[in-house]
C-alpha cells in the first residue's frame, strides 16, 4: 500500500504539495558520489526512501549514512558494479525484497575516458557505452514490474495515471552538440541515451511510466574535475549565467520532474547548463578539430 497522500484542490497548488515526493520510493544508480549523490540528497531531504548503488562499498555504505542522518528520508545502500549483468539483477532483487514498488528510477551511473581519436581504445568504447547505454537500459528493464507497481500505488482516473512512476535518465549536452574535448564514447553514449529515454516514453507512458532526460552541462564531480581544474573559469564565462552547476540545481529539476509538478511531461529532455548550450561548445585548443 501506498504511503504517498495527495492533494486536492487549492491545496494542491501549495509548494509543499506540487513538488512533493513524500513517501516515495527510489533508486539512483551511482548515487554515491557527484551528480547521483546531489539527487539522493535532494530526495532524502524531501523524505523519500532512497536506494543507491556505486562500485565501492564503503564510498556508497558512507553516503547512506551521511544522507539518512539529515533526517526526514532515508538512504539506504546496496554496492553494486553494473558492469556486471549479475550485479543489476542482484541489485533489482535486493530491492524487491524490501520494497514491492519503485516510484523513481535515476539512470545516473556512468564513466568517461578521454583520448586522442587515433588512440582511443577499443576496450575503452566497449566500456563506457555498457555502462552509459546498455546498463541504462537493463536496469530500466529489470526494475519494470516494481516500476509498474509504482505506477498503481499511484492510482488512476479513468485511463489515466493519476501520479506516474518516473524515468529519470542523467545524460549531458555532449549528447546535444560536438564537444570540444576528445570523449567520443562519452558523447556517443550520452546521445544515445538521450534517444533510448525517448523511446522508453513512447512506450512506457501508456503503464504510467514517464522517461526524461537532464542533460547536465558542469557541475563539481570526479567526472569533471580535471576539466575544471584547468578550464573553471573559461567555462564559466562561455555561458549566459556565468557559473557552474550547484547540487540544489539539479535536486531540483529531479525534484519537479518526479512530483506532481512534472506529473505530465514524459519525453524531454532538459538542458541543464546554464545557457552554454545555446551558444554553442568552446571551441578547442587543438585548431585541428
């Protein structure tokens, strides 16, 4: 049974009530650390039960302690390598035997490597798009029937879904436009994603499964920090808002497009970069490219 209350009427339009995910149940893959770890936190404070999973027990056991302590929601921790078709599947069971619905599911976990187009390896191709595309898709795949269950727990009107369970995929405007760094799998697999998110919408939203994407331009992560390191501030001045990505930035859009709020969108994808994207890239040091 659903723990979630809804709103009706004016009361429905209190800030409290639009955005709300009380209650709700969700899963964001390499919520450990950066980007996934922003998203757990926003979810947590806004007392869901929150899953997440990284590589390292340790790093992802921390995290679950850190965010369950600020009170409200919970986090909860379940170490897992989805490189690893064996790991999604421990992981999706896991999950099932605590909890019989899913309401959210956050597509974040994912990798990069950066080389030379004339070296860049095989093996690294293979890696990133498993991880950024295929384990995207799995998981999604696996966490169906929880998902679905989200969906009925959320009630429905006719033939309607009163309050859909929601894909959230995390992708990047390298999926949206020619980088001007040497990630070719990266921004393959982002774009990649960005299409299997709208696939997943025009099948899923019939069940009460709504798919988007964030398309995440900087923000302070593992991921990025070599770049901003080195090029912090030329990125900052090459977007219209002139700064990074803070955590309360994309909280929020996961917040929207998981509440009642963002109830009815279902297959787009949103820029979240500032402006940079409009622009066009910086162009590259390399006058080659």
């Amino acid at each position: 049974m659903s723990r979630i209350r809804r709103e009706t009427g004016a009361d429905a339009f209190a800030v409290e009530n639009l955005f709300a995910v009380k209650g709700k149940v969700a899963l964001v893959s390499g919520g450990s650390r950066g980007v996934g770890k922003m998203i757990a936190t926003g979810l947590v404070r806004n007392c869901a039960k929150v899953y997440i999973c990284s590589r390292t027990k340790a790093e992802c056991d921390a995290t679950a302690r850190e965010l369950t302590a600020l009170g409200r929601g919970r986090c909860m921790s379940i170490p897992a390598d989805l490189q690893q078709l064996s790991e999604v599947e421990r992981l999706v069971n896991e999950i099932s035997s605590h909890d019989d619905a899913l309401h959210i599911l956050v597509n974040n976990a994912g990798a990069t490597w950066v080389a030379e187009l004339d070296e860049f390896p095989d093996a690294a191709f293979t890696k990133i798009m498993t991880l950024n595309v295929q384990r995207a898709f799995t998981l999604t795949q696996k966490c169906l029937p929880l998902l679905r269950a989200g969906a009925l727990q959320g009630g429905r009107a006719g033939d309607a879904y009163v309050d859909p369970a929601r894909i959230v995929n995390i992708g990047s405007v390298e999926g949206e436009a020619v980088p001007p760094r040497h990630t070719y799998a990266y921004a393959a697999s982002k774009a990649a994603l960005h299409h299997l998110s709208r696939h997943f919408a025009s099948r899923l939203g019939w069940e009460g499964i709504t798919s988007n994407t964030i398309a995440c331009g900087p923000f302070h992560s593992k991921m990025m920090a070599q770049i901003l390191r080195t090029q912090g501030e030329e990125i900052k001045r090459s977007r219209p808002l002139q700064r990074i990505g803070e955590p309360e930035d994309v909280a929020g859009t996961v917040l929207f497009l998981c509440s009642r709020a963002g109830a009815f969108v279902n297959g787009a994808t949103i820029a979240l970069d500032g402006g940079g994207l409009v622009l066009g890239p910086i162009p590259h040091r390399d006058s080659r490219l």
